[in-house]
C-alpha cells in the first residue's frame, strides 16, 4: 500500500505541476498585459500544490508503514 499510495501522490502532483503550468503559461506572441495574464487565473496555485504533492509524496513513503514490518 506505501508504494501505491507514493507512486498516487507522486503522479497526481506531477500532472498538476504540469497541468498548472500549461494553464499559466501565455500561449502565442505576448502583445500587452491583457494576453500575458494567465488563461486560468489560479493557475499558479495549481502549480503550487502539485509541487508540494511532488515533495509530499516521499513524506507518504516515509511516514506509512511497509508490509513486511
């Protein structure tokens, strides 16, 4: 179960780190501050989370007990 519930928490923050930050990124030539904006404006957040889930997902290998113990 350590190893399933690391490898869920390591690819769900993995794809929202990527998924954040596609949504964040302007897409296209930058011609003014109103197409520099993100497309979603909580994008960052997005990003955010899915980088602490990236860092978290080892404190879920560490922290939860393994099968042979």
């Amino acid at each position: 179960m350590r190893k399933t519930m690391f490898w869920l928490t390591l690819l769900t923050g993995l794809v929202l780190a990527i998924v954040g930050f596609v949504l964040a990124a302007p897409i296209g030539p930058v011609v003014g501050p109103a197409s520099s904006n993100p497309g979603l404006p909580f994008a960052p957040t997005i990003v955010v989370l899915g980088i602490l889930l990236l860092f978290g997902s080892a404190l879920v290998y560490e922290l939860l007990p393994d099968k042979s113990e």
